[in-house]
C-alpha cells in the first residue's frame, strides 16, 4: 500500500509536474522555449495544480448542496490522474507547441487529483492499519521521480536528445511506474470512527486560515528554485560538467527527507517541525544567492530538498488532526493555498527578468523575495503553536 502511493507520487508529482525541470534546458537549447515563455508554460501547469486541488477541497460542500452523502475517497480518481499524467506526458512530445500551455494545465489538475486522493486514501488505511509511521514511505514519491528524471535528462543532454524525446521517454517512465501500482490502488476509505471525532476540538476559522496561509507561503518559497534551478545553475557556472547534477540531489534529498520523518516522535508537534522545515528551505533557498558556487548550488539543493516532502507529511498529519471529520477537503484547501503560491511565484520571475540589467540580477532578487516568504510562514507556526498548544489529548497518538 505505501508502495503504491509512493510510485503513484512519482509519477504525479515527480514526472507530471517536475520532469518540466531538468528537460528545460533541452527545450530552451532546442529553441522551441525562451525563458518568459517558460514562466508561463509553469504557471499553467501550476494554475491546473491549484484548480484540481480547488475541485478536491470543494467536493464535499457540492454533494451537500446537492443533499447527497459526501462519498469516502475511492482510488478510481488517483488511476484516472495516473492515465492522464501519462498522456499529458507524452502530448508534450508533440511539435504543437501552441497546444503545450492546455497540456501543462491538465497534467497540473491530474497531478493534484492524484496527490490529494492517494494521501488521503494511503494515510487513513496506515492509520487503519496501526502503521502511522510507513506514512514518510509514501512521500519518498516526488523525490524518486525527481531524482530519476533528473538523473535521465542528464543522460539526456550528453547524449544529444531533443527536449521531444525526452517528453517521450518520461512518458514510457510514467506509464511503466503507473502499471506497479495499479493492482494495489484499490478501495476506499470510510470516514473516520466518530468516538475518534469526538476527542478532537476542532480550530476556529481563524487558526485555519492561518495555517493554510502559512501552507501556501512554503509553495512560493520553494518555486522559484524549483522550476529554474538548471538554468540558474548556467547563470552562475557556464561550462561546469556539474551542471545537471544539481536536480537529482534535490530529488535525492527530498527522498531522504521524507524517510527521516518517519524516526522523528509523533508525539513532536507537526508546527515546530514546519518552523524549522521552513527556516531549512530559506537557508537553502538563499545559498543560490549568496554562495554561487559548486558548494554551495549543491548544499543549497539538499537544504531545499531534504524538508519539501517532510513540510508536506507535517501539514497532512496536522490537517487529519485539526479536521478528522473532513480531513480530505481540508487537504484539498491546503494544496490550493500551496498552489496560489507556486502560480505567484514564475510571473514574479517574468516580471523581475524583464526589469533587471542582468538575468542573474533578477533570478537573485526572486530567490530573496521567496526566502524572506518562507520566513514569514515559519513565524505563522510559530504563532500558532504558542495560541493553541496542544494539550496531552490532543498530540498525535503514537503506535
């Protein structure tokens, strides 16, 4: 089961939404992208991730309005995301290049379908199951594909393949990885026991909107480093041999990171660790600025990398125990706070690339501006740990 949700993770968010990276250079070498358009071609994709999320978290209000049973997650919707990752995949492979922004957007909504869903499915049966701690497996799933896509573009480039066979390969890769996890998505999840419900007060709205606020600032905060990481790398080091390296060791690191959770306490409370994720995240995010270096391209990855799925893990596990009653459409609303960030952050970098001497000059002042916002999201937590402690019934229960 975690296994599942691991290669499901992969292909979604590592290849679906991710491969866009490490190919980038190829397509800009290629001369079939420039870099504003490539802004846009991520902001798509970023703008279908926050709409699909958007669809999610909306659900159970539109069964209610419709006086019908909010159904429990079923894993027909991940299998649907995984088809159309694979085939949005393989569109961007086509020499229609016009059609390229509307198959971004798409592999953005698949990509939030299947994110939302087979946590929330693999989450509750772990927890069903008495193996909270297996969760971390599961988030091992953006970084393997992160990891291997970056590693294959590699190959890529010193092979001399064209962005479109690139495309092409990961949409075998997707297809491959869909196929080991398709015999165990599987059944759905009930909602949770109400005796269970009951021991949990739920936080005014609020509490809830700063969370989520804070949720979303860690979206932009990462983004731009993200989405530009290769091509800042050429910036700074033109002819380094190292150059492509820098993506698979965020995808290693966010690998790692995500099976570190699962030694950390659960009784730890999940705010403290997102203050320290983020502040983690700005170091790494600031050391592209400060330290343009080998070194410091490599430190700054593995800064990045190592808490971006250990912030979502923590989010998710406080998201269940803040709304045990409707935990999916509240993860729905969180992944679309997340997504308004990552929409917000490739325009930002648009506009300052437009307006600076240099594009050194302005991919340094959005990597600032995105630090200084996951600062401010490590003190939201901050606030709200010390607001609302968490009373002895209320911590995570430990198994």
């Amino acid at each position: 089961m975690a296994l599942a949700g691991l290669l499901a993770l992969a292909v979604a968010m590592g290849i679906g939404r991710f491969a866009f990276t490490p190919l980038l250079p190829m397509m800009l070498h290629d001369g079939v992208v420039d870099l504003p358009t490539a802004s846009w071609l991520a902001t798509a994709n970023y703008l279908g991730y926050w709409l699909g999320a958007m669809a999610c978290a909306l659900q159970p209000w539109a069964w209610r309005r419709l006086g019908i049973a909010a159904p429990p997650v079923h894993t027909v919707a991940v299998k649907i995301g995984l088809v159309a990752t694979v085939v949005l995949t393989f569109g961007m492979a086509s020499a229609f290049a016009a059609l390229w922004p509307l198959w971004r957007f798409a592999a953005g909504v698949a990509s939030a379908l299947v994110f939302v869903y087979v946590s929330g499915w693999c989450l509750a049966r772990l927890t069903a199951l008495g193996a909270p701690a297996l969760a971390g497996v599961i988030f091992v799933g953006p970084g393997l594909g992160i990891a291997v896509s970056g590693l294959a573009a590699s190959a890529m480039v010193a092979g001399g393949w064209s962005a479109a066979a690139g495309w092409a390969a990961f949409g075998v890769l997707a297809m491959g990885l869909s196929a080991l996890a398709w015999p165990q998505l599987r059944g759905v999840v009930a909602p949770p026991a109400t005796q269970r419900a009951a021991s949990v007060t739920e936080p005014g709205a609020g509490a809830t909107a700063l969370f989520t606020l804070g949720y979303g600032l860690a979206g932009f905060g990462y983004i731009v480093t993200a989405t530009f990481l290769p091509v800042i790398a050429r910036q700074a080091l033109p002819g380094s041999v190292w150059l492509d390296l820098f993506w698979p060791l965020f995808g290693a690191a966010v690998g790692a990171g995500a099976l570190v959770t699962v030694r950390l306490p659960v009784g730890w409370d999940r705010r403290h660790l997102l203050m320290g994720c983020y502040a983690m995240q700005a170091l790494g995010v600031l050391l592209s600025v400060w330290w343009p270096s080998l070194a410091g391209f490599a430190f700054g990855s593995l800064l990045l990398g190592l808490p971006f799925t250990a912030i979502t893990l923590f989010a998710m596990q406080e998201a269940r125990r803040l709304k045990p009653h409707n935990a999916s459409a509240f993860i729905g609303g969180l992944t679309a706070a997340y997504g308004l960030g990552q929409i917000a952050g490739p325009p930002m970098v648009a506009l300052l690339l437009r307006h600076s001497a240099t594009p050194g000059q302005g991919f340094a002042l959005s990597l600032e501006i995105a630090a200084a916002a996951l600062l401010v999201g490590g003190v939201i937590f901050g606030v709200l740990a010390r607001r609302h402690p968490l009373g002895p019934a209320l911590r995570p229960q430990s198994r």
